[in-house]
C-alpha cells in the first residue's frame, strides 16, 4: 500500500496541497469580506458574522502554518533536515492525519456548502497530506 501511495510525486503533491490551502483561505477570505454568507461554515453553527470572522482568521493562520509545513516537508523550501528532525516531522505528519480524517467527517455534517464543496476539497487534502506524511525523511 505505502509503495503506491510514494508512486505519486512529493512535489506534485506538495504543490497541490498548498492550493487545497490557498483555497481554503480564499473561502475563509469570503467570509470575512461577507461574499458568501457566514452560515455557510463552521455546519451552520457560528451564531453571528463576527463570531465567524474570529474563526476565519484562525483557520487562516493555521492554514498558513500547513502550507509552510508542506513546503518544507515536500522539499519545495529545500531544508536539509537532520535524522531526529525527518522522525519528528514525520511523526507530526502521521499523528495529524486522524484529525484530518475527522474534518472530512465534520464536512459530511455541515452545510449543503460543506457537504459540496468543502468535502471534496478537503477530501483531495487528505490524500496528499497521506502522500507526504509517509514520505521517507531518514
């Protein structure tokens, strides 16, 4: 199985997962700036238009973070990292992936918006989060 997931380039999928992030963040920017209705994330949940705001602009800068962790861990940012920090990264790459399993359930669970969209795009993620965490780093 892990010989058919490392068959898919690390670059490529480092670059697809950074515009799954960029996307991310363009719908969290429209939320922000009020283009599409702030019920149509978080599953309908958010009580006001700055309550949604707040959360958008977390899930922005952990966003970013992502995006940085896979720029580094996919090589694009060319990081010569030493043998306790390939484990380590690898290690953090492999113990977030439930949490990312768990966002594609909370999507199924959300808005017509999340369930259609959404879910897709974070579904895609997920899978180039899997080719990247079992990346060989040591």
């Amino acid at each position: 199985m892990l010989d058919k997931i490392r068959k898919f380039d690390l670059k490529k999928a480092g670059y697809a997962g950074c515009i799954i992030g960029l996307f991310n963040i363009m719908v969290h920017m429209f939320v922000i700036f009020q283009i599409i209705p702030y019920t149509w994330v978080n599953g309908g949940r958010t009580e006001s238009l700055v309550a949604a705001q707040e959360i958008s602009v977390s899930s922005i800068g952990m966003t970013v973070i992502n995006i940085l962790i896979a720029l580094v861990a996919t090589q694009i940012i060319p990081i010569k990292l030493n043998r306790i920090a390939g484990i380590t990264l690898s290690a953090f790459l492999i113990l977030t992936l439930p949490f990312s399993f768990i966002g594609i359930i909370q999507q199924f669970l959300g808005t017509m918006f999340e369930k259609i969209v959404m879910s897709v795009v974070t579904i895609i993620g997920f899978c180039f989060e899997i080719r990247v965490a079992f990346e060989k780093r040591w």
